[in-house]
C-alpha cells in the first residue's frame, strides 16, 4: 500500500470519528529518580498540575472533587518549584486540604501559589521541620531504631507533626526510648500493638 493510500485511509477515519485523541500516558519514573525531585521535574516537565487541571476542566463529566485535587496538585507543585522557604508538605483529611510550613514564613506570600477556587479553605500548620529537614530525621530514626527485635512501623503524622512509631515486640519498647535523641524524643508516639505489623 502506497504512503498517499495510508494518508486517505487516516484521513477518511479521522472525519468519521474512528480515531479519537488520547492523552498521552506519563512512564512510571525509577524510584530512585523520584527520591530527587528537583531531577524528577526537570525531566519530566509533561504532565504538570497545571497541564492535568487543564486537562480535567476540558471535558463536561469532571467532578468538583478532580478539580479540588487537580488544584492542590497545582499548589504543592508552585511550592516546590519556587523552593518556598519552610515549606514541607500539602495534605488533607476529613476537614479539609492543609500546608504544613515551618517558621517563619509569610501567609500571604504561602497561599498566593494556591488558586482562588481553594485559597480560603486551606490550613495553614506551622511544623518543627520543612522538607529536607523532615527527612533527615526520618534517615535519622530508621539508622538509629535499625536491629530492634521484632518489626517496625514508622510514619509521620502532618496533623500532629509528630512520629508514630509501632511496635510487635515489647522488648523493643525500652530500647527505643534508650536510643531516641533528645533533640526528636519530644515529637515521636511510641506503642506497642500485639500480633503481625503490615510492613509496606
């Protein structure tokens, strides 16, 4: 079949509808390219929050709620690529979206980045540690808990801006208590729960 044949044929199913236009589908990053962010962003500019938000508005079956979460997307987004100082994290829960940011910082200048759609209902939580710092102290906690007996859990609460570490085994409970520094032992919950932890 001649190339002008294949152009009539793409043509002809084009005007009757036969082929319709998909967005394109982003390739799952490496992990460890996700670990670096600023990396991330750079080689990866499609699709951004503001390519999705436009993306979800193009078409009449979107909901308020894709376009809430396409909006917060927007907003941690702007954060992170303007470095905003002390910033750590966008999040929600049942009471709504939030932005975790360590002092001192402006609000106005914090929730410019946000749209007006969602400006009011954002949280503003003044946190201990920005970003970076925040995972210092998880590197931190994870080498200095490492070969306790039985398992681990650990995860960080935005609402609380507290640790919460669970454990299987209660002789873990005094050696944590031993090993955690003083400088991190005020935010971190410890408690032990009986039977298997799920470990992800």
């Amino acid at each position: 079949m001649s190339l002008r044949n294949v152009l009539l044929i793409a043509s002809a199913l084009s005007i009757a509808g036969g082929c319709t236009a998909k967005r394109p589908a982003a390739a799952a990053p490496p992990v460890a390219q996700v670990a670096d962010t600023e990396r991330f962003l750079a080689e990866n500019p499609f699709p951004t929050p503001e390519g999705d938000l436009v993306y979800v508005r193009r078409y009449a079956s979107y909901t308020a709620e894709q376009e809430r979460l396409a909006l917060l997307a927007q907003f941690a987004y702007r954060l992170e690529r303007t470095r905003f100082a002390g910033y750590q994290m966008v999040w929600q829960d049942q009471r709504g979206p939030a932005v975790n940011v360590r002092p001192p910082f402006d609000k106005a200048a914090l929730l410019a980045n946000a749209s007006p759609e969602i400006r009011s209902s954002i949280a503003v939580h003044p946190v201990r540690f920005d970003k970076a710092e925040l995972e210092e102290a998880r590197t931190r906690l994870t080498g200095l808990l490492a070969g306790l007996p039985g398992q681990m859990v650990m995860d960080y609460a935005p609402s609380t801006d507290r640790f919460r570490i669970t454990l299987d085994d209660p002789r873990a409970y005094e050696l944590v208590e031993q090993r955690l520094p003083p400088d991190l032992a005020g935010m971190i919950d410890v408690s032990v729960v009986k039977g298997p932890l799920l470990v992800f």
